[in-house]
C-alpha cells in the first residue's frame, strides 16, 4: 500500500510542473526580450486543452499495482493478481496523468492594429477578458500570451 501511495505522489508531482498559465513564466523564458503587439479582443470562449500522456502516470500505476497485487494469496495466486493489479494500476495511472493535467482555458480571438486577427488558447488567469478590451500579446521563444493592456500602452499609430 505505501508504494501504491508513493507511485501516486510521484505521478501527482510530475504532471502538476506543466502549465499553460498566462500568470506562470517559464524560468528559461525571464530576462529574455519579447515582442510586443496592441490589439483587442474580439471574443473569448472557455476550452480545455488536453492532458498530457506521457506515460509517466501509466508506469507509476503499473509498478505500484504489481507489487500490490504480488503480495496477494500463494505463490500461484501473486503471479496472476500480479499481473492484473499491474495492468489495473497502468490504466488508472494513465487516466489520472490525462485528467489531472488538464487544463480550463480560454481561446481568446485578437485583431491587431495592422487589421490581422490572431486567435490564442491559454489556460484562464487571473484576468477575465471581454470583447472590446485593450490587449497585448506578448510572444517569447514561439509562446504567445494575452493579457490586458496597460493604460500606458496607448501609443499612437504610425503615420503612413
């Protein structure tokens, strides 16, 4: 039963590390320059972005259920319980990895100032965004995030 519960911490640990978050910045992400562009929100509608299926979890419950079900009856008996409790704690390993990783989130539909429209998934924050709101997206190492413009970020349009 212990190695039952350490498998499950450690399957638990492993898959809470990843984030889709826009209030969570990746540590290889700090210090680096971003490029920033103005828009507004056109709409946001909630979504879930699918767990992962690493194979983590599926291991860690294979493990910890052969050794629980090994430790059951004779010898003839801890072979076939064995096996069954490793493929039993496999599946609920892999369906808790799936579903403790998914994430709610919002897939937030931006038109630039330059007329472009950009649609972004991120997991939900701290803000809650509405059409017509001042936004920008901040994109660092491939990754696009949206947040809620400063005041100060009214800056004027180039002239043409």
């Amino acid at each position: 039963m212990k190695s039952l519960l350490a498998a499950a911490m450690v399957a638990a640990t492993l898959t809470a590390c990843s984030t889709t978050s826009p209030d969570v910045i990746q540590r290889g992400d700090a210090q680096r320059l971003s490029q920033v562009q103005d828009g507004t929100v056109l709409s946001v509608r909630p979504v879930v972005v699918e767990g992962s299926q690493s194979g983590i979890g599926a291991a860690a419950g294979g493990v910890a259920g052969g050794v629980a079900g090994s430790s059951v009856g004779g010898k003839r008996e801890q072979v076939v319980v064995g096996v069954l409790g490793a493929v039993a704690g496999a599946v609920a390993g892999h369906a808790m990895e799936r579903y403790g990783t998914r994430e709610e989130a919002v897939e937030i539909l931006v038109q630039l100032r330059n007329g472009e429209r950009r649609a972004i998934v991120q997991a939900k924050g701290n803000e809650t965004l509405q059409p017509g709101d001042p936004v920008i997206l901040v994109t660092t190492g491939g990754k696009t995030r949206v947040s809620r413009a400063p005041a100060s970020s009214a800056v004027p349009a180039p002239k043409s």
